[in-house]
C-alpha cells in the first residue's frame, strides 16, 4: 500500500506545483499595424507580434507632463538611478490615474540594469539643487526623488478600446502567454500626442 501511495502524492505534489507557478509574461511594443475582432497585430523591434486584447481590455493614453504637474497625494511610477547618499536620480516619471493608484506599489529592481522602480504615493514636494525632491511613501517604506531637468515625464490618462487601432504606438507591460502560444492582454498604454510608450 505505501508503495503505491508515494507515486500518487509525489504526482500530486508535482502538479499542485504546476498549478501555482505564475503565469508567463511577455513585453510588447511597438505600433499597431492591423486589427481583426480581438486581435492586434503590432509591429515591434523583433518582428511581428500577435496579441489578443480581453473583452474588458483596460486602456490609458499616455501623454506628455511637467513637473507642475506631480502634487502631493499623486500615485507614481519612478524609474530611476540610486545614488551613493541612498536617494534615486529619476529618469521617467510616470503620474498614474486615480483609477490606477496602488499599481505595483514598492521599490525594486527595473528591467534596465543597475535602475530601480518606486510606485509610491508623493508625499513631500520641495526644489533642490539638483532638480525637484520628492519624497514618496509606499507600504514598506519611503525614498528620496531627485527629478532633474532631464528626467522623462509623462502621465497615464483614461483611453477607450477605439483607441486602439492602425498607426497607433502601444505598450504592453505584461501580455499573457496562453498554454496553445498565443498573447492576450487585460491592459493596453496608447501614446498620444507623439508620446512613444515603453
């Protein structure tokens, strides 16, 4: 009996562990090239990619920013540089929507290596020697944003589906790899006013 039961668990086991593991993501960008029902096929530095868009597909323009524009109490995203005192030089802040607020709130690691990314909430504003200081706070604790002059600034905005089309230049933070190889995405940025999403 106990010969036949260690199988049984072990296979168990193995597949318990199949179903937790995360789905896998894929970054896509690039411009929409053709639209066909759900599907968007975008043209990115690699070639040609399919993605299938949900039918709730959550979509945000893009749009250009100042600095006037970061207040207190606003959710951002810092993409940034740390410094030998502890602080992050930013290089791209991104305003979220109200809609958006508490996305990937934290501070970690960023794609570019040696950068971080801090989505947190503004807590402080004041103008520094080397460009703006923000202080921003987020569940596990704070940072200190220094936003110089050439810092990227941009902010998300609600879009609609019709946004959606030929010519249009997107992002796609995390599409999800279905078991059968095909994209589908819960969530596209759109650029707007000649903003380049990435």
């Amino acid at each position: 009996m106990r010969s036949v039961g260690l199988p049984v668990v072990a296979l168990t086991l193995v597949a318990s562990q199949a179903l937790a593991q995360p789905a896998q993501t894929q970054r896509v960008i690039g411009t929409i090239e053709n639209v066909s029902g759900p599907t968007l096929t975008v043209k990115t530095r690699n070639g040609e990619v399919k993605v299938n868009v949900t039918d709730k597909v959550a979509v945000f323009g893009m749009v250009p920013a100042t600095l006037k524009d970061i207040k207190k109490g606003d959710f951002i995203g810092v993409g940034a540089m740390p410094q030998p005192d502890g602080s992050q030089k930013a290089i791209q802040v991104m305003t979220f929507s109200e809609s958006q607020r508490g996305t990937g709130e934290g501070h970690r690691p960023r794609v570019r290596p040696g950068s971080t990314m801090t989505n947190a909430t503004v807590d402080t504003t004041a103008a520094g020697v080397d460009g703006q200081v923000l202080t921003v706070k987020y569940k596990d604790g704070e940072k200190k944003v220094i936003v110089g002059p050439d810092a990227t600034i941009r902010s998300y905005v609600i879009g609609e589906r019709g946004e959606l089309k030929p010519g249009a230049a997107i992002s796609i933070i995390s599409a999800v790899k279905k078991p059968d190889g095909t994209l589908e995405a819960s969530r596209v940025n759109v650029g707007r006013q000649g903003v380049v999403p990435q």
